[in-house]
C-alpha cells in the first residue's frame, strides 16, 4: 500500500515539473517527503540499497506522471485552466502545516523572517519576468547545442529540486519548454508505433538534457543539505515563503478571461479535492 502511495506521490511530482508555474519541490513538501528524498539522493552512494529501495516508487511516479499524463495535463490546463489550477493550489496549500510543523523549535528571529520574504519575492518576480516568455529555441543537433541541451537540464532540474521555484518557468523563459516537451511527447509517440529513427533522433534531444537533470539535482540536493544542516531555521523559512508565494504566482499566469460563475463553483470543489489529496499523500 505504502509504495502504491509513493509512486502516485511521485506522479504529482511528474506533473508539477511539467506545468509552467508549479514546482515539483513544492509538491514534495507539501506531501511530507521532501527531506527524505534530498537525504537519499546526497547518501545514494553510501547507502545505496536503502536509498534506490526509497527513491525507485517516487521515480517511477515521476516517468508516469511525464509520459504518460504530460498530454491530459495539456488538455486540461487548455480546457479547465482554473480547475486545474485551482485543484494544484489545493495540493500546495495543503502542504503548509507540514512546513509549518518543521519550522516549530527552530531558531528563526529576523534571519528567518529576511528568509521568508527575499524567497517570497523572488517567485513572484520570476513570475512577472515570465510574463515575457522567451521565443522557442531552434534545437539542431550540434556539439554546441548538445551542451546548451546539458546546461538546460541543469538549470530546469535545479528549480525542479527548489521548491517554489518552477523549472518548466525558467525553461520557457530560456525558450526551451515547447522545444523540450514536444519532444518527450515526440518520443511517446515514436515508442508506440516502434519509430525507431525518431526515437533516436529524440534521444539526441533528452540524452543530454538528461544528463543536465541528473547532474543538477545531485548539486542543489547538496546545497540544501548543507543548509539545512547549517541554517535549519532559516532555511525552513525559505522554503515556507518559496511554497506560499507558490499560489500567488499561480493566479498571476491565469487569463480570467471568460471565467463564469459556474466555473468558479467546479474551481472550489478541485481546490477542495486538492487538499484532500494532500492530506492523504502527506500520510504515512
């Protein structure tokens, strides 16, 4: 039941990382499992039986929730845009206690405080420069693109790991998004009809951009050990306002446009679902 529950952990996660706007890292802390990931990916060569044991569910959850829903999420966020959004609210806020809860007996004072608003600050700003989305980059498979492609997986995996801070964002602001996920929708549809061309020419594109991933959340998990270890207060703090300016941002991106009553009422009960869902994945 508990791996059940932490691969369909690992699918919210999947599809945070995938929607402009909402963080993976954030849906890892709202569900209570935030610290436990960043200890297994900085202790996986020293332990390495126990941390793929714990790792491997979320991981799988994740390539579930990419490739296999990355095109219904499209669909809904097209049709339903504040449903959905509204339901990945829900998930976010009912995270907060759990942040909340980490923060109670660590030494805050005005460094937390400092903490709480620099990181609130900072997703909102992201989300106003975002507002001037990048053009779509070209991708041609040269030396030169192979390692922009690895340094794009760096920077998107680093946000992913942050909480608050959405990777796919960034990735539309350096005009790799649409390039990126067309391409892993690309390479969906080559391994069902067994293209085998296309997916080589697909895995010139995600190879390196996967290497980037695999490298940059190695080095944020770090960082945020060191703090952690270091600064717990403070850093609890960050996290906190990195997580709560999460929804703000949120309602930011959303085109109100045509918005009825009725939409509104169907937003409240995926807010509420929401939730709902969150309590139960932040379970043990």
């Amino acid at each position: 039941m508990k791996t059940i529950q932490d691969i369909l952990r690992g699918v919210m996660i999947g599809l945070a990382n995938i929607i402009p706007g909402v963080s993976g890292g954030t849906m890892m802390v709202s569900m209570g499992i935030y610290d436990t990931i960043i200890g297994c990916i900085n202790s996986l060569f020293k332990d390495f039986v126990r941390c793929v044991k714990t790792l491997w569910p979320y991981l799988l959850g994740m390539v579930l929730g990419i490739l296999g829903l990355s095109k219904l999420i499209t669909y809904l966020l097209g049709t339903f845009p504040l449903q959905t959004n509204l339901a990945f609210i829900g998930l976010i806020f009912g995270g907060l206690p759990v942040i909340l809860a980490r923060t109670k007996g660590e030494k805050k004072g005005v460094a937390g405080a400092a903490a709480f608003i620099a990181a609130f600050a900072l997703v909102i700003l992201l989300q106003i420069l975002g507002e001037g989305n990048g053009q779509d980059a070209a991708i041609t498979l040269s030396l030169g693109q192979l390692v922009v492609l690895f340094v794009m997986g760096v920077i998107a995996s680093a946000t992913m790991v942050i909480p608050g801070v959405s990777g796919s964002m960034m990735l539309m602001l350096l005009g790799y998004y649409n390039p990126i996920v067309g391409t892993v929708s690309r390479m969906v549809d080559a391994l069902i009809h067994f293209n085998m061309s296309e997916i080589l020419a697909c895995c010139g594109v995600l190879v390196p951009f996967g290497i980037g991933v695999v490298v940059g959340i190695f080095a944020i998990a770090k960082l945020i050990e060191v703090l952690l270890r270091r600064f717990p207060g403070p850093t609890y703090c960050a996290i906190l306002g990195l997580v709560a300016a999460s929804p703000v941002a949120i309602f930011m991106a959303m085109d109100f446009t045509g918005v009825t009553v009725l939409s509104w009422v169907v937003g409240v009960v995926c807010l509420a679902a929401g939730l709902a869902a969150a309590y139960k994945l932040g379970g043990d």
